[in-house]
C-alpha cells in the first residue's frame, strides 16, 4: 500500500479545500492501493487555541485589514516563524510521532509552516524516508513563508507564480505548474457548461464568506434587477441565514439563499457571475469554472495576488461599493452580454479542471512501492507433489534466517500479510512474525494512536489472528517459512523514560494490552510465547520517540524477558550487547526498503518450539545486515531433508 500524510490547516478555506480535493483525486485514482490520512495539527494539538487563532485573523482581515497587511509583511520580511518554532513543540512531538508511526511515502503540505517543523525534526542530518511537496495555494504575491523552508517540490497554481518562485531561486525543475488542486465535479461538468449563448436571465452566484456588513446593500442591487436570478450562500452562520431569508421575503421565486453546501461547482458551472471576495479557493474554483468574477473585497497580503491575476488575465471586475457592484452586473450582461462573453472566453485560457488529478498523480509517481525484483529460491533436488505439508520435520538443526519484528497494514505497515507472506518467503526467510502495534487506551497517547488508524484496534484484533492463522499454512506449503503471530505492545508515555514497546512473539490469543507490564508478559509466557524488549536503547540512524521504561528498568524486567532487540532496523545497540542480555535483531520493517537492515540468524532445527527455545537459552544466535545478493546463495538449504510422518 501507498501512504500518504497530507497536512493542512484552516487558516483560510482554502489550505483545506486544497486539501481535501488532492485526498478526494488520489481515492479517485488509486481507491484500494492508496491510503490518504489528512490532518490539521493545530486543530488537534491545540483544540480551542487553535480556534481563537482562527478567529483572530478572520477578525483581522475584516475588520484590520491594515493591521493584517503588517503581520503578513512580518512573515515575509523576517524570520520571525523560525524565532517562535520553539513555541510549537506540542506539534513538532506530534508530527515526529506521527512520521515516524505512518512511514508515509509523501508528506504533502497545503500550509507552510509544517515544513519548517520537519526542519527542525531532521535538523540533525538523518536522512528523510519520504518525498516532501507543498501545494502553494496563493498567487503571484507569494510569501516567502511558503518557500523559506525546504520541499523536494512545490506546486503552483498558474506560470505567473512558477516565475516569482524561480526569481527567489528555487530551481524550475522543482517547480510544479499544475494548478490549483479544485474538485473533480469541475473536470466531469467542464464539457456541459454554460455555452456562450443568449442570455436572457443572468444567474448571478453571491457567496457571504466576509464583508458581511455590505451583504444586504449587495443584496439589495440583485432584488432591484426584476430579470435577474440569484443564488446566495451564507455558509454555516444559522443566524445570517435567517436574517437573508428574511430580507428576501416577497422575492423567493427569483432568489434562493443556503447555508453550508457542498455543491460550490454545480452552483460556478450553472451560475453566469459568482460575487465574492479573493480568497485563493474561490478564486481558483471560479477560474476552473470560467464563471466570470466581481471582487467586493481583497484582503491585503496574500489576495491581493490572486486579485492581480484576475486582472491581468481579464476575467474579473473590482466593485468595492455596493452600488459598484449592481453597475458592474449592468455592464456584463449588456449589449447582448458582450463584456461577459469576453471574460468567459478570456478564462477559458487559463482554466485548469483537472488539476487535482494531475497532483494525485504526481504524489503516486513519488510513492511507488521500493520492491526489488522477487527473487524465488528454488528447494534443491526434486520437488515432492501432493505431501502433507503439515507433518513435514526438518531432521536436523540448519541456518535459519529469521525476522520476528514486521508491521502489516492492520497498524502502520505496507503490505498486508498476505503480501508480507511473499515478499519474505521469495526471499529465502525461514521464520517471520509479524507484530503490530496494539496500544494501551488506559493512556492519553494511546487514545490519541487509537484514532489515528495506525494501530490495531480491539474490533480488529480478532480478525488479524484469523487472518495470520490462514497465511500460516499459505506460508508453509508454498515456502516452507515458519509464520508466528505476534503483538507489539504500546506503553507510550510523555517521555523516553516511561516509554517501552514489548513484543509477543508466537501468540495464540489476544492479551489485553491495558494489562501491566508484568502482566503482560506473564500472559505472552502462559502462551508457550516470547516477550521481547524492542528497540530498548537509543536511536542513532533513524529518528522517533526512544522507548527507554525497559532498559531504565533492567534489573527488574531483565529476569522475566526472553530478549532484547541487540539490533533493529539500522541500529545497533551496544549496551544490549554489554550486559551480556539475550538477544535478537529484527527490521522493524513497515515499508519494503526496510529489508536491508538487521537480522537473526538461528541455528536449529526449523521447528516452532526449536525456534523459540534457541532464542531463550540464546545459543547459536547470530545477527546479520540483510542484503539480497549475498543470501541468494547461503540460504539454498543444501542439507534439507524431509521426513514424512
């Protein structure tokens, strides 16, 4: 599976509606392949701050406009964003977390200020394990915020944007002109749109999303034009609602008004003129659209670009007064609507419907699947044909190349387990286990992993050991790899030092992961199963939360462990190594580049129960880092033999 981490924030509709048309085009496209998580970080780390910033700078754009125009200079300027970072560590924790447990393939940014805290998370040169790309969603007058901190790739809406990023030195191929991400309606209704026919009935589209306060003068003009149709949307303010639908008393054959809809490109497609402010999303939607525009109001900063390119493409007129508003309607739609017509055709120009699938298609590009051509390891001698694979026995002991930490779909992993059962067993392993990760709700942070889908869910947990209990036989007749089902257990704290990750090897029921520790682990040993320290020490290639409660504690929870992880995925653990603890190395594999790293090598026989017991007496253990070539030929299994009961 495909993964990607969109990130957005409701500073503006349209960081949002860019958004959520980029998920919208990518299910589209890839509807079983894909998985999209899309969130709003200041929404969820700061709840009512979040909102109170919100309205602060709705309030000062519409009422401070002035004001306004100082701060966004300040984030243009200065480096002022970079100053406060320090500021935002609830989000900077929350979004390593959550690169670290998703493992996405691209990170996607609609508002800026994300990748400056991915700066600061990879400030220490370890490397990113995915594509970054922001979606700038303003034109022309772009603040260097969008751009100051680094992105593989930036899209933008329109060439006249592409050029005001290379004069700030960003290089042309870095630089994505594929448009302003809008819904696919646009593209599907874009061939039945309104001809450039006669019209005798102008359908004017007036969305209330600011400058309330001239809302009824404005409303006024369309009710004085008897001809004239008119849709208006007020959006989610009940009590505005009621008072348009009042003030239109009398007229609601000609003129209909909403709330909240859905239905913004159905409405720009059927409509001749939408009136509005500048916003980025209305903007682009209405361009995608071709319905001509009349701007009442430009905030300054950031619309004052998108205002300049409706200017110099020709396709919108400024009327700041009400009364300017109704005489710039007049002058559309007279002589025969020439004026209009021109507009239409002007926009038609620029127009890009298909903008969102042109990014989901792009991100896709970025995150196909890094699987290195299958490789089968054929069995030497001949292949017996109709054997009973079930009571099959190894004779004697052999080299066992094994990997006991692997993350299916079920929590933050790749592949399925299906997927999961080939991708190894092609690849010569002789026993895997698979152990996603199964959080304590008693937690906040467990919670808060309990809505993320990243992580096993109680209703899930039964389904994912009938699912392994299936593949373990798949596995076996068509490899002859040993398959364990295994848990990881999540006791995440707010700190490294309460933190540990515990992994159940070789499970034959669920165990409640809310237990104790101890707990635990008392009832992974009553299932004949392993429990295992992960990743115990400190992390030095790879970057996330370190889980340092066991290893802090070892005194007390070394006599009741089976192992430590000396090794997993490109770390190495020396201190394990030191204190002369039992171990085992495993990949902690989520994605399929995460093969080449640290493994178990076991010598004894392929049996489950052998297996185990040569983990716990820890004799004839060794680690190695995986690489396909060189285990193309040690793993041929020159001395099976089979034994049939």
């Amino acid at each position: 599976m495909k993964r990607i981490l969109i990130l957005t924030a409701g500073f503006g509709e349209g960081h949002n509606t860019a958004a959520r048309n980029i998920q919208e085009a990518i299910e589209h496209l890839e509807p079983d392949e894909a998985i999209v998580d899309r969130i709003d970080l200041f929404d969820t780390c700061y709840g009512k701050i979040s909102d109170l910033l919100r309205q602060g700078y709705l309030t000062a754009i519409n009422r401070a406009p002035l004001i306004w125009r100082g701060i966004y200079s300040i984030f243009d300027r200065t480096s002022f964003i970079e100053d406060v970072l320090v500021a935002f560590a609830k989000m900077k924790q929350a979004l390593d977390w959550l690169l670290r447990e998703m493992q996405p393939d691209v990170v996607l940014s609609t508002y800026p200020f994300y990748n400056f805290l991915i700066e600061e998370i990879f400030k220490d040169g370890k490397e990113k394990n995915f594509v970054q790309i922001t979606v700038i969603t303003d034109s022309i007058t772009v603040n260097s915020f969008w751009y100051r901190s680094w992105s593989d790739y930036f899209v933008v809406p329109n060439k006249d944007t592409a050029t005001i990023l290379k004069s700030a030195g960003i290089a042309e191929e870095r630089i994505l002109e594929f448009g302003f991400p809008v819904q696919l309606e646009f593209l599907e209704y874009a061939q039945n749109s309104m001809l450039l026919e006669p019209i005798r009935q102008p359908k004017i589209l007036y969305i209330i999303n600011s400058g309330r306060k001239k809302a009824s003068k404005i409303i006024d003009q369309l009710l004085s034009r008897k001809k004239w149709e008119a849709t208006i949307v007020v959006g989610k303010d009940e009590k505005l609602f009621y008072n348009i639908a009042d003030h239109i008393k009398g007229f609601e054959e000609r003129i209909k008004v909403l709330g909240w809809t859905d239905k913004i490109p159905e409405l720009l497609l059927s409509h001749h003129v939408i009136i509005s402010k500048a916003g980025g999303a209305t903007v682009q939607e209405a361009i995608a659209a071709c319905c001509p525009m009349i701007i009442p109001q430009v905030v300054p900063g950031q619309e004052e670009g998108n205002y300049e390119l409706l200017r110099r493409y020709e396709v919108a007129c400024f009327a700041e007064k009400p009364s300017d508003i109704g005489s710039a309607l007049d002058f559309l739609f007279e002589d025969e609507a020439k004026h209009w017509k021109k507009l239409k055709n002007n926009l038609k120009k620029i127009s890009k419907p298909d903008s969102s699938l042109k990014i989901a298609r792009f991100v896709l590009e970025q995150s196909v699947l890094e699987i290195a051509p299958s490789r089968v390891f054929p069995f030497p001698g001949k292949r017996l044909e109709n054997v009973n694979f079930s009571v099959i026995k190894t004779k004697s002991s052999q080299a066992l190349l094994c990997d006991f930490h692997i993350h299916s779909t079920y929590s933050d992993g790749r592949l399925s387990i299906g997927e999961i059962v080939d991708f190894y067993g092609q690849r010569g392993f002789d026993c895997i286990c698979v152990t996603d990760h199964l959080v304590d709700r008693k937690r906040l942070i467990g919670k808060f992993c309990e809505l993320t889908g990243l992580v096993l869910t109680p209703t899930k947990v039964g389904e994912y050991f009938e699912t392994i209990e299936k593949e373990k036989k798949r596995a076996w007749k068509k490899y002859e790899m040993i398959l364990f089902c295994g848990i990881e257990f999540n006791k995440d704290g707010y700190s490294a030092k309460t933190s540990a990750h515990l992994l159940g090897i070789d499970l034959k029921s669920p165990i409640d992961p809310c237990l104790s520790l101890k707990d635990i682990i008392a009832e992974i040993h009553k299932q004949n199963g392993l429990a295992v320290a992960s990743h115990p020490h400190i992390f030095q290639s790879v970057w996330g939360p370190n889980t340092l409660f066991l290893w802090e504690n070892q005194e007390e929870y070394a006599p009741l462990l089976d192992a430590w992880e000396v090794a997993n995925r490109y770390d190495l653990f020396s201190p394990v190594g030191l204190k002369k603890l039992p171990f085992i190395a495993n990949s902690d594999f989520h994605k399929p580049k995460h093969i080449y790293s640290w493994k178990t090598i076991l010598h004894c026989a392929k049996d489950a129960d052998e297996i185990k017991e040569c983990i716990r007496s820890n004799r004839n253990v060794a680690i190695t880092l995986y690489r396909d070539h060189k285990f193309g030929t040690l793993f041929q299994k020159k001395d099976f033999e089979l034994e049939i009961a």
